[in-house]
C-alpha cells in the first residue's frame, strides 16, 4: 500500500526538553518534504504544534482530529488546513485511524500510549491492518519495545508484533518502516 497519510500521536506538553520539540519540527518538515500529509489531533501545544509547523514549514497539508472541549477551550492550531471535528478522544483514535494510512507515535505520555495500544490491539484482532511505528532518536520507545517483545515471546500477544509494530531508531529506518 502506497502510504500518503500518516497519523501521528504525540505529546501535547509544553514542559518538555527542546530536543523533543526539534525532533517533532524536523519530523514535520520530512513528512511535508516527502508530499505526505499529517493526520494528527490539532492542538496548538507541544510536539503537536512543533510536527504541523514543521508541515507547514515543509509546504505540506496537515488535518487536525479535534475534540470539542480542546475547541470549546479556543486550543485549535493554526496550523490546520482541515479540521475534522469530534466527540471525544475515542472518536478522534478512530477518525485519525480511518484517515491515515500508517500511524507514527513520537515521544508521548499516557495519552499517546492510550493511542497506541489501542491501535495496536485493533490490528491483532482484525478491524485494520495499519501499522505502528515508534520514533525517537534518543531511545524513547526502547523500554516499552522490550516490554512488548518480552510479552510476545512468552505467548501474551495472539498476532506476532512485527506484522503490526515497528521501532525505528533512525531515519533510515523510519524511511524503511513509512516505505
């Protein structure tokens, strides 16, 4: 499958160290460099903002998943070229799941785990056959890679996680998983 739309979870802090905001800019401006468009939730915080600025720096479209209450709180990026507005979290997962054609999480907290699993756990069972792919540099997702890998030898995970999962550690090997 040519891939053309990439979700993208991530963190929506603003207390984090600079190289995390770097890392989301310069991710942006790769998918915007390479004509593909971000599928993302559209806050103006955090990686979020640094990822479509880095879009939008790069020339490329962004569509920003948005609950209601992070509009009714006015926390809608001006960096979104189509809003699609939702519910709630579990919508913006399935609107963002349905609109993109592989999912990328950079570095994130309990929401984007949320995201993750949850799109994980979706594959395994059948509802798609989208990937996810875990980004960072720095090691980020390296300790929960171990976790899932440590749960598939022992039998815990039905569907072998390289079918579904995928760790990449450079640009290389993010190039290699979006290929």
């Amino acid at each position: 499958m040519e891939i053309k739309n990439v979700g993208v979870f991530c963190a929506a802090s603003d207390r984090l160290d600079a190289a995390y905001y770097a890392l989301a800019a310069d991710f942006g401006r790769w998918l915007g460099g390479h004509g593909l468009t971000l599928v993302y939730g559209g806050a103006d915080s955090g990686l979020m903002e640094s990822v479509a600025e880095g879009v939008k720096a790069a020339g490329g479209h962004t569509v920003g998943v948005v609950p209601r209450l992070l509009e009714s709180k006015r926390r809608v990026s001006r960096h979104v070229d189509e809003l699609v507005k939702c519910n709630d979290l579990n919508d913006r997962k399935a609107i963002m799941l349905e609109r993109s054609d592989v999912m990328v999480a950079l570095p994130g907290g309990i929401g984007t785990l949320d995201e993750v699993f949850t799109t994980m756990a979706a594959h395994s069972i059948g509802y798609h056959r989208k990937r996810v792919v875990l980004f960072a540099l720095d090691g980020f997702w390296d300790g929960l890679a171990a976790v899932l890998e440590e749960m598939d030898r022992r039998g815990f995970i039905n569907v072998p996680l390289d079918r579904y999962l995928s760790v990449a550690r450079s640009w290389d090997e993010l190039e290699a998983a979006l290929g």
